[in-house]
C-alpha cells in the first residue's frame, strides 16, 4: 500500500493526459489498483513498483483505446472493390511466352531454367559446365535482354517509382 499511495497522484495525473475525461481516468486507475492487488505478495516483491505501475497503466489505456473504437457505418451505395486487384505486373505475364520467343536460345534457356521453373544459379552453372560467377552474369544479361524486349515488344510503362503500370498485350 505504501507504494501505491506514493504514486497514486501521479499516476492519475498521468492517466488524465491520455484518455478523455476525469472519470474515465479515475475508472482507469481503478483497475490498475486492481492489478496491483492481484499481485499479491508478488507486488511488494517487485524491485521498481513506479515502473510496475505505469507500465500496468500504459497497458491499461491502450486496453481502454482498442475497446472504444468507433465504427462507422458505410453507405451501401459504395461500390464494390475487388479484394485482390491485380497488379499489372502480374498481368504482364500473358506477354511473356512471345517475348521469349524472341530471345536468344541461350538466354530464353537461363530464363526457363532459373526463373520459370526455379533452378538454384549454383545448379544452372554446373548443368553448362560454367564457374558460379560465369552463370550469374548470363543469367542477369539475359534477365536485362528479357527486360528491354517486354519494354519494346509489349509497350510497358513504369510508374515514378519504377513498377510496371500498364502495356499493350501482344499475343
């Protein structure tokens, strides 16, 4: 009780600065008491009771601001929006076959294998008989020529951060 009473005042002083009224704090403080007193013996074994208490009661707010979240009701005019729109990225794909048609065998090779069917570089390098490094800049010029042919073949557009906005599907 004796640590309760030295900090009592300024923890009710604290609780009125963060939530909205001096009954909501008052009410606030209460269950902190509460918390305390649950704690039994265990209270007076705490080496830091101050730190104890505003912790209990920093916990006790946000408890108090997840339960009085307002809702507000929508209108039911509002239209609909898909629950997954897809990116356009991800749409791009259907211009990917002809663009790798056009690309050289080696590089619709490093593609296919690393990227399409999901061959580790380490394992692309020793199917070709190639050093690690050797392997990994094949793959990343022939990612750059896959690149530059979607962009001219299929007319993709980026967005000011550098993500695919639109294109023209080619078929």
């Amino acid at each position: 009780m004796a640590a309760w009473h030295a900090h009592e005042r300024q923890l009710r002083g604290w609780l009125i600065q963060h939530v909205e009224d001096h009954a909501t704090a008052q009410d606030l403080l209460q269950d902190v008491f509460m918390k305390a007193l649950r704690q039994g013996k265990g209270f007076c074994d705490i080496d830091n009771a101050r730190a104890w208490l505003y912790e209990v009661a920093r916990n006790t707010v946000t408890d108090h601001m997840r339960r009085r979240r307002e809702w507000v009701e929508l209108p039911d005019d509002l239209p609909a929006v898909p629950d997954d729109p897809v990116p356009a990225v991800d749409s791009l794909a259907s211009c990917l076959p002809r663009v790798l048609g056009e690309l050289s065998e080696e590089d619709r090779d490093a593609i296919t294998e690393c990227d399409l069917n999901g061959m580790s570089q380490e394992a692309y390098a020793k199917k070709l008989g190639l050093s690690l490094p050797g392997a990994k800049s094949r793959i990343q010029r022939a990612r750059k020529r896959l690149r530059l042919q979607l962009t001219q073949s299929c007319q993709v557009k980026l967005d000011a951060s550098g993500q695919v906005c639109c294109f023209v599907p080619r078929i």
